[in-house]
C-alpha cells in the first residue's frame, strides 16, 4: 500500500491509503476501498473515478479504432478527445497515448474481475 500526494495545486487534507490494481509504463491505477473509489495516475494527473466511470471511460477508449486513426493521414486523426460522464477531466490523447491507456485500463479491469471471481469461489455460500 502507498499513500497518495497530492499534486501541485491540489489540496488534500489526509493521506489515503491505496491498493494498487495495475500499473505500466505510463500510469497506475489504484482501489481506494475507504472511499470505494479507483484512482487513476496518468499522464502526471491522478484522478477519482467511480467504479461505473471507470468502466465507460475503458469502454470509450477501447470503441476507439487505432489501426484506422494511425493509417488516416490528415492531422485531425492525429488526437483522440475523450470525455466520459462523471470524470472531470477531458483527455487529448495521441495514438501512443491511447494504446497505452488501453492496456492500462485493461489490465485494471481484468484484475478486477479476477479479484472478483477469487472472492466469488472462496466466499462460503450462504443458506
């Protein structure tokens, strides 16, 4: 477990302590269980995420075609924005941005569901 900074700018009154769940290169997200929150630091900016918010955030990343956005030639195609209800944070992502994202987020959510399932099968059943 490690506590959580806050970054320059931001205020924050105690220290949480964090899980983390999954963690690359460009970022780490972490459960905070006190809050039933998942924080997610990428880009240098950690952000609060519901659970549900987490998952339309992957969902939108992931609807997102790489292969067609990285053969397009017009420099529209060169940033992604991605915006999701319940995070107040707007993401300008290039195309090595999201791909990296998606394997972040991925990642999250399947040790999600693991840690999910793991606790479905030792869980004894209730009568």
């Amino acid at each position: 477990m490690i506590a959580a900074t806050a970054q320059p700018g931001e205020k924050m009154t105690a220290a949480t302590e964090m899980v983390e769940i999954y963690a690359n290169e460009v970022g780490t997200v972490f459960q905070c269980d006190r809050k039933n929150r998942l924080m997610l630091h990428f880009a240098g900016n950690l952000n609060v995420l519901k659970v549900d918010t987490f998952l339309r955030l992957k969902q939108a990343v992931d609807s997102i075609n790489l292969e067609q956005m990285a053969a397009n030639p017009s420099r529209s195609s060169d940033y992604e924005i991605v915006s999701v209800c319940g995070c107040d944070r707007c993401f300008v992502l290039s195309l090595t941005d999201l791909y990296a994202l998606r394997d972040l987020l991925a990642g999250a959510k399947f040790t999600l569901e693991l840690n999910r399932m793991l606790h479905e099968c030792l869980t004894p059943l209730e009568a």
